[in-house]
C-alpha cells in the first residue's frame, strides 16, 4: 500500500520541464544524482542506435515563443464541472460526446490524461489573423516580468515585450503564433498514433503554420496541403482570392493508411438514383442504354470523377475499370476467352491482378467487360454505388452551403454566424481518415459544425463516430442577430444548433461540460503566486464545487468525462468510485465508515467494488482521521491481492 501527498496540478512548471520529465523517464542513465542531464551519456545512445547526427537545423522563432513553450507545460488553473440538468435529459444520460464551455487551451490540459492517444482526428478552424476577423491575443494568465524572465527563460526586456502584447492584445504574427502554439501542442498528445489534425486557414499564416507544425508533429509527418475552391470572385483585383487551406498532418505517418477513399459522393448518388428511375421505366436493355446515354450527354460536363460512368443495366450505372491489371510485379497469367470469338483476350502487360479462380467467380456475376473482339483488353465493370472518391489536394465546394445550413436550422435569422463551414467539407474529411466509430475532436467549434457532421454520418451512414467539441464563451456581437435572438454568447447558439439538430436527427445526444474558477490561493497583489500555489484552498465545499472538485479529480486520474460515477455507501458516508478509483470528500468521514470501507475491500462477493487508488480531501479529514485511515489500509491485508494507492489531495 502506497501513500503519497498531492497538491493537484500544483508542480512548477517552467519551459522544458516536461520534455525534461519524458527525458529522465527513458532515459534515467543520462542524468547524474543531482538531476543535471549528462549530453555525452545520450550521445551514447544516439549512436549505438545508429542515428545520424546533424549540426544543420531550421526553426521558426519569434516573440513570444518561449512563453507559448511556458503556456503548454502549465497546468490547467480551472476546474470541470458538469451541466447535471442537461446531461441528465433522457436524449443525453448515455451519450458519450462532449460539448465544453470554455478556454480551449485549459480544457485540452484537462483532457490529457483521460484521452491521450484516443483521437483519430482533429478539424480546427482557428483565427484567421485577417487584421478583421477580431482575432486579438490577450492572455489571461498573470506574471510579473521578473516571473515570466524566470519561468520561460528569457531576458527582463523580452519579457517586458512579451508581456506588452499579451496584456494589451495583438493580432501580430509572434501574438498569433503564441496563441496556436500551445494548443497544437497539447492537441498533439490526445491523438492516436495514427491520427491526423487538419487546420484550416487562409494566405495570412499559412507559411508560419507550416514550419510550426513541422516543429511540433515533424516535418516526416506533414501529409499535404489541400486546396479548398470555396468562392467565385468576379471582383476586378490583382489575383482574385477564390481558395483557402486545410493543412494536413498525422501523429506518425507511418501508421497512418497508405489510401484515403471516400464513399461520400453526392455525383455517386445522383447516378445511383437516376438509374434506379430508368431501370423502373425500362424494361429492354437496349431502351435502357439509349435513355441513360441522352441523360449522360447532356450532364456529362457536371459529373467530375463519374464522367466515365456512362454505360447502364439492369445492375444500375456502371463503367469499366482497367483494375483487372496487376499493378506491380508479374501478375497471373492465364487465358480468359472472348464470348464472341472464343478466343483469348489479350493478356495485360504484367499480368492479371486475380488467381484464375477469382476470374471464373467474376465472369460468373457479370462482373467482366469485353471489348468487341479478343484484340482488346477486359475490364472490371464498376458499377456507381461501388465508387470510392480519392482524397484530392483540390476540393471544389460552395462555402456558401454552411450559411444556407444554418439558416435551415435557425429559420429565424437570415445571418446566425459569420461564415460557418458546410458540413458536407467536414464529413468528407471523416470519411477519407476514419472508418466508423472513433473519437473527433475540435477545439474552436464556432457554430457547431463539426459536431454536426458527426451526427449527420452516425445518422445517414450508420456510423458510430464520437466527437468533443470545444468553444470559449465568447460574447456575441451586440449588433448580430444572433444577439438580439437572444443568444449572448457564441456557446449559446453552438448548444442550440447541437439541440436543434439533435432532434431532428434523433441522434444520442451530447453532454455539456465546463470549465469554471478554482479555489486558488493569491498573493497580496491579486496576482497568482507560483511559489505558494494550490489548488484548494481550506473551505466548506458547496454542493456544486463538491461535484466539480469529484468530477476534474476523476478527469485527472484518466477517467473519460462520460464514465459513471457510482456513489458508495459505507455506513452512511458517501464515497463514489470511478474506473476503480475511490474518492471520498465529505468531511464527515467516521470509525464506521472506515470499517465499513475495510469490510467492503474484504467481501469477495462484491464484483463491482475492487479499488486500486483511494483519493480523499485533506481538508475535510483532521489530522487524526488521516492517521487512522493511513494506519488502517497500512497494516490491512488485502485478500483480493490489490495494491491501494492512498492520495492525500488538498
């Protein structure tokens, strides 16, 4: 049995000391007794491993960087807390997606340890930094310049500059990278190995963001640029701006698919169900193939990548593919005879990509296309519904089609938010990278709609994709329609959009969290105290900060924010137990209860009870109940051969 004190997330934290945690955790043989890194005992294992070192390296710097290097080793200074009346609701008890309430730098450090390596992938629409977009940084963490000199490493003048522009807001280049910075980092640990983030963004940091994110997930693991064809602008004007960005990178690229496909393809239905009317009114074939190729002629020019789909049976629009070729290396060889000539058909150059076997099963189904003699090389026929839409570096789509989305969510405004994605770009996005049922993140949620994309598949694919959502509670704009609907806060309008189309979607739901103020201990000026830091200070715990304080303790110790928490009855003292974890918080704690508690650790019968870590409140246990607990689980034998972890937490 363990016991050991904790001030939650209440560590110093500096630029490097987590890098330098990762490093004396790996790699302890590289530190002396002193805890001072030894670079030639490191060295030593750079070269044993046959890496290949290199004086020569590019970076990006600016004013600012080692403060945003400071921001992401912080710890979170808020707690999480629950909407209890909204997750209770019926449509949102049992769901398992997040929408949270606030700064999104603090609640990516929330989730860290619950949902590290767990996201498939990340869509952020971040701040443009147009100079129009309101984008302005202004930090609210508090330092003096002689903390912040300390903290992160720099001089008292840089320090003072960096302070300048975070007290009073900027919307500089260094002001924006400090901001992105951060964020991106932390995001990067909530991803699975073969996870992927894309960001959207325009002319005015796409080269900054480049070598950034080169920085952060590796320069091996940038996946490519996307350019998305969004607008027609007839405006006369040097370059008329008709684009914007989506930059793509994965975790590890070498764990990611070699092939993104998507079977969302609105051509594809369009085909699938023209052909379904013409099969239904035609009966010969030959009436069918003329009807189709009149429609075809005339539409060809709008198909994109169907413009090949220009043959129909009774199995619908179909068209013939050259995969029958082996690609690579010799394929099979063997003879496939012309229905007509009975003689072979000319064999691909490399071979057939199909055992002889596989042939017979396809010949069989109708599944082979001829040419009018042997002299021409089959083919695969594919029919529409089969199609599979390849992950172009051009997109073409009307960004026009988000604002019309929520006009028909929100018939009540004409103009609800300030130019919101199409859903249809963010489920195209889902279904290149994931295939049905993992977790999506997106932390600058705006209106909702990656969200939305999210329940739109789960509902029209059969899918079971997870999302968090993330958005400060911004004000709206007092002019805006979204203000005077009533909607005061951009939050306001991103649950309602969630409400509205949850209903209408009859998807299951979504919960609501928070981030709210701790009970953090300052110093005379008003001003956060690094030296003197804690978390909780000694107070009589209202019922929510009681549920706030159990909620971001579970959080921390790497339960999801959807695990039930099962309150625990020990001779009338509550305790609650989360992923085999035991919190206990009351203050009114008793010799009972702490025989009850034993009795429960002893009883063999009882499957569900079996903690691993009892976590309780310092605060509300005297000095003599802690002894008695301590001494108590000490000397205890455990007869279900556990090993409890007993955190003191103040």
């Amino acid at each position: 049995m363990n016991t050991k004190e904790e001030t939650v997330f209440a560590n110093i934290e500096t630029t490097n000391s987590k890098q330098i945690a990762i490093l004396k955790k790996h790699f302890p043989n590289c530190f002396d007794r002193d805890g001072n890194f030894i670079q030639e005992r490191m060295l030593e294992v750079v070269n044993e491993s046959d890496v290949e070192l290199s004086k020569e390296s590019y970076s990006l710097n600016w004013l600012g960087k080692s403060y945003s290097r400071l921001l992401a080793n912080l710890p979170p200074k808020t707690l999480i807390h629950a909407d209890v009346e909204h997750n209770s609701q019926e449509q949102h008890k049992d769901s398992e997606n997040l929408l949270i309430k606030g700064d999104n730098l603090e609640v990516l450090k929330h989730l860290v340890n619950a949902y590290s390596e767990k996201v498939k992938m990340i869509y952020i629409d971040p701040p443009y930094n147009t100079g129009k977009d309101g984008f302005s940084y202004n930090d609210d963490r508090k330092f003096t310049k002689e903390q912040l000199s300390e903290l992160a490493g720099v001089d008292i003048d840089e320090s003072e500059r960096i302070l300048s522009f975070t007290d009073q807001g900027s919307n500089s280049h260094s002001a924006w990278l400090t901001f992105i910075y951060p964020r991106l980092y932390v995001a990067r640990e909530l991803m699975e190995e073969s996870g992927v983030i894309f960001i959207s963004l325009d002319d005015n940091e796409l080269a900054q963001l480049k070598i950034l994110c080169d920085e952060i997930f590796g320069e091996q693991n940038f996946l490519g640029n996307v350019i998305w064809k969004n607008v027609t602008d007839n405006n006369p004007t040097n370059i008329a701006t008709e684009h914007e960005y989506i930059i793509a990178y994965a975790k590890n690229k070498s764990q990611v698919a070699r092939k993104w496909k998507s079977n969302l393809s609105d051509v594809k239905d369009i085909l699938v169900s023209i052909g379904e009317k013409l099969i239904s009114q035609y009966s010969d074939a030959k009436e069918l193939q003329n009807a189709y190729t009149e429609w075809f002629k005339e539409n060809k020019f709008q198909l994109g990548q169907l413009d090949r789909y220009k043959f129909i049976d009774k199995g619908g629009v179909f068209t013939g593919s050259q995969s029958v070729h082996n690609p690579g290396k010799d394929g099979y060889r063997y003879d496939v005879l012309h229905p007509e000539t009975q003689k072979p058909c000319k064999e691909p150059l490399m071979g057939y990509r199909f055992k002889e076997s596989t042939m017979k099963e396809l010949i069989a189904a109708d599944k082979i296309l001829y040419g009018k003699d042997h002299n021409k090389i089959i083919e695969l026929k594919l029919y529409a519904n089969e199609f599979e839409e390849k992950f172009s570096s051009v997109i073409e789509l009307d960004g026009r089609l988000g604002a019309n989305q929520l006009r028909s969510l929100f018939p009540e405004m004409k103009k609800a938010f300030t130019n919101p994605k199409p859903t249809q770009l963010l489920e195209k996005l889902i279904s290149y990278v994931c295939d049905g049922n993992e977790l999506i993140l997106d932390f600058f949620a705006g209106s909702g709609t990656t969200a939305n994309a999210v329940m739109n598949l789960n509902r029209n694919e059969n899918t079971t994709y997870k999302f968090i959502t993330v958005q400060l509670d911004e004000p709206s704009k007092t002019n805006s329609e979204t203000f005077k609907n009533g909607y005061k806060t951009v939050f306001e309008l991103t649950k309602e959009r969630l409400n509205r189309v949850n209903s209408d979607n009859k998807t299951n739901g979504f919960k609501i969290f928070e981030t709210v103020e701790d009970f953090r201990v300052e110093d005379d000026e008003n001003e956060l105290s690094l030296s003197n830091y804690t978390m909780f200070n000694d107070v009589l715990l209202s019922d929510e900060q009681y549920s706030t304080l159990l909620a971001t303790w579970a959080l921390y110790d790497g339960s999801e924010l959807t695990t039930p928490i099962i309150d625990i009855d020990l001779a009338g003292y509550t305790a609650h137990l989360c992923d085999r974890h035991l919190y206990m918080i009351a203050p009114d704690f008793s010799a009972d209860a702490l025989k009850a508690l034993l009795h429960k650790l002893d009883d063999t019968d009882d499957k569900d009870f079996g903690p691993n870590k009892i976590v309780y409140y310092s605060n509300n246990f005297d000095s003599s109940k802690q002894m008695d607990l301590n001494e108590a689980l000490k000397s205890y034998t455990n007869k279900k051969s556990i090993e409890i972890d007993l955190v003191v937490r103040n």
